[in-house]
C-alpha cells in the first residue's frame, strides 16, 4: 500500500509539472507578442489586407497599386478575419476617436507601415500612404491580427484537448509548448509576421485534428462533421487542406471500420469551404470559378534534387534541423500500429510534406543580380545563395507548421512509451535489490 501510495503521489507531480510548464510557456508566448510583436505588413500579408479590404469596403482605394498576388491565395483567412472586422466596426469605432498618421515610406517599400510598428500600437490609428493616396485602417489590420492569435491559442486549446482524449495519467501539455518555441520560423511568424495565413491554418489545423480523432474513437457523427467544417476552413487557408481531404479518404480505407460512413460526415464541411471559395470568387471577380491559386507565376510545380535537399536536410533550411520535433513527431505518429488515427495522420503528414517538395517558388530559379517580372510586378533576385536558402528556410518550415499540431500527438506518444520503458526498468532494478 506504501508502494502505491507513492507512485500515485509521483504521478501526481509529474502531472503537476507537465500543466506547470504549459502555463508557464504559454504565460511567457503571450507576454513575447504583447512586448515584442509587429504589425507590419510585407510580402503575403499585404495581399490577405487587401483581400479583407475588397471583402469589407470594396469602394476602398488599394494600400497598394498592383493587386495581381492578391488574386492567387486563398480567402478563409480574410474571410475569417469578418467576424472581428465587423464587431470592431460596429461595437468599437463609434466609440473611439482614430488617430490619424503619416507615412511616406521610402519608394518600394518591403513593409507597410515603412517602421517597425508595436503590435500594442495598431489600436485606433489610421495611416495615410502619400505613395499609394491609400490609408492604412487600423480596424482591417485589427481584424487580421485578431484571428491570427485567437486561431493561435484555439489551436493550442484544441491540441491540449486532442492530447486529453488519450485518457493518460500525463497529458504531456508542455510538449505542446515546447513544439511551439522548438519551430524558430514559426515562431518568427507568431512574432514578426502575424498577419499572414499561418497562425490561422495552425488553428484550422488543430481543430481538425481533435474533432477528428473524437470523431473516429467515439464514433460520434457531430464531431466528424465539425472536423469536416474544420478542415474546410484550412483548406480555405492554405492549399495543403484539400489534399489532405484526398489523403484522409485514402488512408480511411485502410484503417477505418465505415470508411464511407466517417467520410460522409466530413463532406459536409468541405463543401461549405468550396461554396464560400466560389462565392468570395464570384463577389470579389465576377467569376465564380475564378481559381486564382492555381496559377503559376508564385509557384511552380516538378522535382528538383537540390530543392528536395535543401528543404529537408541542408543544415540552413531543411526542416530536419528547423522544425526537428515536427520530423520526430511524425516519426511517433507512425510508430504505433495500434494507434490507427495516428497512423492516419501521420501518413497524411508524410505526404503533404512529399507534395511541398514537388512545389517550387519562382524565386528559387531567379538568377542572380536580375530582375523577375512576376504578373508585371519587378521583383529583384536574389543575390547570393544565402538568399535562397532563406526562401527555402521560410518556406518550407511555414508550410510544415501546419502539421505541428499533428505532430505533437506523436511526440506524446513517443514520450508515453519512454516512461513506460523507464519505469519498467525502475521496477526491475528495485526487484533485483530485494
């Protein structure tokens, strides 16, 4: 009875340590974006402003003069970023005085504001842009942060739930955490570019992924069809989305008892997410079947040794040395056969990462010291290798966040069987002393 009475009370520590260090890093994640966070923005968050801009004040002049990028991502981030667009229009600016500002930039400018601007500083300021005759509103890019970190958080929620439905005496919450702070360009995303689909698609992501496993270990029919609207939105966010529908109906096949049962329930979901992509279409272009994303002046698609090299292994950019525990998550994933919807998951993840090896930028074949015309746009190549390994670096290690969430549940299930392993030696050596 002593005996049990102190493993219960060792379990108890080591659960209390496991939420202590969650609380504890995402108290410090939190304090990091209030003091350290910038609202600028640059390259892919430009488009998604304008994009809420058209949705929300079509009659609004542009922030910028060529609107041909814009056209080629995605809408569910700024489709999602109405919700706070309008409740701070209708709830908070009538009630406020904006303060309006100037900034005349420096010609082609990289950022918009052209200085770094504090996260905490965005509220009730509008910026004039002399170079554009545009404004900056601070309630647009208000409405864009907001879903950027409320997604953040939700995802971080939703992997603690998914990780709780495992039913073990150690959650392993801190892991999650420790992901977060261990993926240094997510991480950089959270902090310097919020404003881009990312911290979105991590959250659509999430969502997914409990309303998934929920789904497939209860059996329930509501938490299938909420996978399926959750899968839909980050199929909306990012491309990766609608092939991971294809994946899942694939591998279902394999491991579910009523494959066509589970799939019907997250039908529902993804043609909501396609009506909402043929409707922003029809409103923003004219055309419903406007699929801007498909082109190829971004993005080309082929195999090219070196690029599969530098996404996966080169010590500059690949994600085995940037996001580490996404790469051994994946491995846990796969690791336990009994585990069917890990299983699932993390052949999808395998994939989807096979497929981003297969989708080059643009850039990465500009020659050095010149000048692409991307839609008429001048962009500058880059000039030196450095360079293109950064593209690559950002690249590859954004679009991977998007299985963090996937990833997690494998490095819990890694660290399960550890301290399985651990403890039975621990009683092993206690028998051979007696």
């Amino acid at each position: 009875m002593k005996v049990l009475g102190l493993g219960i009370q060792e379990s108890r520590f080591w659960r209390f340590a496991d939420f202590a260090i969650f609380a504890g890093l995402l108290i410090a994640l939190a304090f990091t974006i209030f003091s350290q966070a910038v609202a600028n923005l640059q390259a892919d968050s430009i488009d998604y402003y304008s994009m809420l801009q058209k949705l929300a004040e079509p009659e609004a002049k542009p922030i910028v003069s060529s609107l041909h990028f814009m056209q080629q991502r995605l809408p569910g981030y700024p489709i999602a970023a109405l919700i706070p667009y309008y409740f701070a229009s209708f709830f908070i600016e009538p009630l406020v005085q904006a303060e309006e500002l100037t900034d005349f930039g420096q010609g082609f400018q990289t950022a918009i504001p052209s200085r770094p601007f504090p996260l905490r500083e965005v509220f009730f300021k509008n910026i004039l842009l002399p170079l554009s005759d545009a404004v900056l509103e601070w309630k647009v890019l208000f409405a864009l942060l907001f879903t950027s970190y409320a997604m953040l958080f939700a995802g971080i929620f939703y992997t603690l739930k998914a990780l709780l439905l495992e039913k073990t005496k150690i959650a392993w919450a801190s892991l999650i955490m420790v992901a977060v702070f261990a993926s240094s360009v997510f991480l950089q995303n959270i902090i310097l570019t919020p404003a881009y689909a990312t911290l979105a698609a991590f959250g659509f992501s999430a969502v997914f992924c409990y309303f998934f496993i929920k789904g497939f270990l209860e059996k329930s029919q509501k938490a299938g069809i909420l996978a399926g609207i959750a899968l839909g939105f980050l199929a909306l966010a990012r491309p990766e989305g609608f092939l991971l529908f294809a994946l899942l109906a694939f591998f279902l096949l394999f491991y579910a008892k009523k494959p066509l049962g589970f799939l019907k329930t997250l039908l529902p979901g993804i043609a909501l997410a396609f009506g909402l992509l043929l409707a922003y279409n029809f409103l923003v272009f004219g055309n419903a079947l406007h699929f801007g994303f498909l082109a190829s002046d971004i993005n080309t698609f082929g195999f090219d040794a070196g690029f599969a090299f530098k996404s996966l292994f080169h010590p500059e950019s690949g994600i085995l040395f940037w996001s580490p525990l996404i790469v051994i998550g994946i491995i846990g994933l796969l690791a336990f056969p009994e585990k069917k919807h890990l299983r699932i998951l993390g052949f999808c993840s395998l994939a989807l990462i096979l497929f981003l090896l297969f989708r080059i930028p643009i850039m990465y074949y500009c020659t050095e010291n010149t000048v692409l015309s991307m839609g008429g746009v001048p962009v500058s190549c880059f000039a030196g290798e450095a360079q293109k390994l950064s593209l690559v670096r950002s690249d590859i290690n954004r679009y991977v966040s998007v299985l963090l969430p996937f990833a997690i549940l494998g490095l819990a299930e890694l660290a399960r069987h550890a301290s399985k392993l651990l403890a039975g030696k621990n009683q092993l050596k206690k028998q051979k002393k007696r």
